[in-house]
C-alpha cells in the first residue's frame, strides 16, 4: 500500500510555472487599468442574483483550483457588484474613491511583506516618515507623535485612550477605572459619530460618560451650552476628561468652532481632541483651510487617510501632541520585544504607540501618492469637492419640489423631493424609495440620514472622480424618479 506523503504535494506556496503566473499577473494589472479607466461607463452599483449569491456558500476549498479559474470569479462575480466608491457617482456615507497609485503600491506591500510593530527596516522609515509628514500638514509641533492604523474609528480610540489616560488620578496600566477617585466625563455635540460612544465602551467608562451637547441652527457644537455642561459636572464631583471637537460632521460636515473651543480646553485644563476623519485635510485646501482653523491646537486628532487622501482601504492616522504621553499610554514592557543596540530590533518598536503589535505596511500607500501626486494636488481636489458641493445646493435652491434642510458646510449636501401635500412619515418613505431607486438602477449611489426629526437624502461628495455633468444627472433623475412615484 502506498503511504500518504507527510507533506503537502507543493514544497511551498511560490508558484511552479513563473512564466504562467507571470502572463496571469500581467493580465489582471491590465484588467485593472480597463476597467478604471471605463468606470464612467458602466452602472455604480447593481444587485447580486440570488443564483450567483447561493455560489458564495459551501464547504472550505481543500484541494487547489488553478488561480486562472479562481480570477475568473473575482473578474465575473465580485466586480461587477462590488461597492462602486471609485465610480464618480458613488456619494453615499463618506469614503474616497480610491487611487492607483495607491492601489499598486498595496501590492508592493504585500510582497515586501514587513510586519510595522517594529524593526530597523526601510518600512519603518517610510512609516515614520509618512506620521511626520501628517504632522507638518496638520501644524503640529515636532513634539508631537503619530501612529497608522485601519481607520477614524480607530484613530479617535487611540486619540480618547490618551485623553482618558491623562485625565485619570491613577495609574491605569496597574489600576482599574474602578479606582478612580471621581468618574470621568467626555464631551461632544449631537452630531458626534457613533465610534465615541463604542469608545467609552471599550475604555471601560460606560455610555453615560459621554455627555451630549447641543448644537445650534448650522449643527455647530454649542459653546455656552458646553461650559454649562462642564460648570455642571464639575459641581458634582465629575472630572471633565476630553471636550471631543468634530471637524467635519457626518450627517452635515459641520464644523465645531474648534479656536472657541480650544481656548476652553486651554482655561479649564481639559484635553482637546479633534475628530477631524471628515474635514481635517481641509488644512491642506488652499481656498478652504479657513475653515479648520484652530485644529493645530488639539492634544489629539484623527484623520482618516482614505478620504481626503483617497488611499485604498485601509488607512487612518491618530496624531498626539505630546510623543512621550502618547509611547507611555501604550507601551507595554515584553522579555520577547526589547530594543537592541545592533541589528534587526536596533530601533523604537512601532507597536509602542498602538494597540496593535501586528501592523501591515500601511504607510507604502501614502508615501508614495503623497510623493506622486503632491500635497498641492489633493489640496485642489478638497477645494473641488467643496466647490461641487455648493453647486449642488445651488441646483436644489432652484427646484421648487427640492428642499435643502441643512447648511451646505463643506462637501455634504441634505435635501430631499417634495413635491407637496406629504407629511413627515410619507416623505420618508417617498425619498427613502428615491434613493432606492437611484441605487438599483446603478444612476448612482447615495445614502440617507434623519436630521432633527427630518428624514433626508444626503450626498457626500468625497469623490475625485466627480464631475459638475455628474450631479445636474442626479438633480435631474430625483426629480424625475420623484415625479414618476408621485404620479402611481
């Protein structure tokens, strides 16, 4: 009888046939270019059949299929009901439209395949150089420090650690929250992102030490009503932690007044962090970094690199004013991790500034777009964006049936159909079918969002792709969808 090998047929995972893989490798870079290069042409988005859902179920692959067959699937089924964010009429929720340049260089990460927690590499340059690029950008102080990691969510979590750390009366490395002399507030407006309230979650306070505030008639945080909240807490025996301001509201691309607000912070004593996921690159657009003034001030700020910048998923960045608070909030001492006077570890280990001690060569993206294209370029685009998004409003201001129902900030538009005689609940339902609409027929992409009682259609345009053509279309097809669900 002949015995089972003890190892698998293959000695490795490389490749038997070079050429094979070379001519397929080459084919789906080509792919690539085609179908980039024809996004305009093709619908944004379009509903996968229940017949070719029901392929995507089924027992775990153990024996290998030639990879030219298993790209045929990505090519056939995945591609064409992908997101569709690199469509220039994709503007639901608030993501970038992705780059080449980018796209390539995740490649070439990946066959580098250097792990970023630490070690005396070219990678962890390139990885430092990019934080202290986004430093310079932001006008922070070289003091500061800056770490990469998968998104806002996480960057604000980094941000909000550091803020609770520092408020805190014992050490929490050792100590629990438990052990706190008084409890900890966090403040932020009504229009904060949800990621703050999982934050105070994940950092042990609980949802309650999260205080909202209110906004005033353009979604703007507050300000007396914020020094109200704090005089308040503080008469109870609550330790104001963090005022958490947001540059660049999701539902709105609101901006908090971040210069009134840092001088509270400065006065009162309490850490300033910025959520600038949405609006902080606008410190980069020449016609606009007006509008971010003050954010060079925070303790903590949060920037999400596959907006603004447009690099592929996934990338954000969480910037702290103070290095050696920041390195103290996270390290963590291991016989198995220790720097080195020679060799591979002869160098700061990365993981010390992040939860994550395993980091892939996020920086490679943004090297090499920021190289490629220049700060310069993507300033313009942000300036762009706003630009089309005023046009936008200014297509909805001239429709009577269109009604613009918040304050166009930045480049987020809110307006919804309405063509008369409808209450709240049936515009609702009107609009939600719209957009609905809008979608199924791969026209475009938009989402929706409920503002004050007031359901809406939202279009964030985050999209260098985008042409002013692109949304007198989308202008037009609400009208028309509209008219055509008012009339059955």
């Amino acid at each position: 009888m002949t015995e089972k090998p003890a190892f698998p047929l293959a000695d490795s995972l490389d490749p038997e046939n070079w050429a094979e893989m070379r001519h397929l490798a080459h084919r789906m870079v080509e792919d690539a270019l085609d179908r980039i290069e024809g996004l305009r042409d093709g619908p944004v988005w379009q509903p996968m059949s229940e017949e070719m859902r029901a392929g995507f179920s089924g027992t775990v692959p153990l024996t290998p299929t030639p990879l030219e067959s298993v790209y045929a699937d990505v090519t056939d089924k995945l591609y064409p009901h992908a997101m569709g964010n690199i469509h220039p009429r994709f503007w639901a929720w608030y993501m970038g439209s992705g780059c080449l340049t980018g796209a390539l260089a995740d490649f070439l990460a990946a066959i580098d395949g250097s792990n970023l927690g630490g070690g005396d590499t070219g990678a962890n340059l390139v990885d430092c150089q990019v934080t202290d690029w986004l430093r310079q950008m932001m006008r922070f102080p070289e003091t500061a420090s800056g770490t990469l990691v998968s998104g806002g969510s996480m960057a604000n979590i980094i941000g909000l650690t550091a803020a609770r750390n520092s408020a805190a009366d014992v050490d929490l490395h050792h100590e629990s929250v438990a052990d706190l002399g008084a409890p900890l507030r966090f403040y932020a407006s009504d229009q904060v992102h949800n990621c703050h309230m999982k934050a105070m979650n994940l950092l042990g306070l609980g949802g309650k030490a999260l205080r909202r505030v209110g906004t005033d008639a353009a979604f703007r945080m507050d300000i007396h009503a914020l020094r109200g909240a704090i005089a308040e807490d503080r008469a109870r025996g609550v330790t104001p932690a963090c005022i958490i301001a947001t540059a660049g509201t999701t539902n709105t691309g609101a901006i908090d007044p971040l210069p009134a607000i840092a001088d509270l912070c400065r006065d009162e004593g309490i850490w300033l962090h910025v959520d600038g996921c949405i609006g902080a690159l606008f410190s980069i657009a020449p016609k606009n970094r007006h509008l971010v003034a003050g954010i060079e001030r925070a303790d903590s700020l949060a920037l999400d690199l596959h907006k603004g910048l447009h690099a592929p998923f996934d990338v954000g960045c969480a910037l702290i004013r103070d290095r050696q608070l920041h390195r103290a909030t996270f390290a963590e001492q291991a016989e198995y991790l220790q720097v080195a006077t020679r060799g591979i570890a002869a160098t700061e280990f990365l993981h010390d500034y992040t939860l994550e001690t395993t980091r892939g060569f996020r920086a490679l993206k943004v090297w090499m777009m920021m190289r490629h294209h220049g700060i310069e370029t993507f300033g313009h685009i942000l300036d762009r964006t706003i630009a089309q998004a005023r046009h936008l409003t200014r297509r909805v201001e001239a429709e009577p049936e269109l009604e613009l129902l918040a304050p166009t900030s930045i480049n987020i538009a809110c307006f919804r159909h309405d063509p008369g005689g409808m209450n709240e609940a049936d515009l609702r339902i009107h609009n939600t079918n719209i957009m609905l609409h809008l979608q199924e027929s791969g026209v475009a992409v938009i989402s929706d969002t409920t503002i004050r009682g007031r359901h809406c259609l939202r279009v964030a345009i985050c999209n260098h792709r985008t042409r002013n053509e692109d949304l007198d279309l989308l202008v037009q097809e609400v009208l028309r969808i509209g008219k055509e669900l008012r009339n059955n």
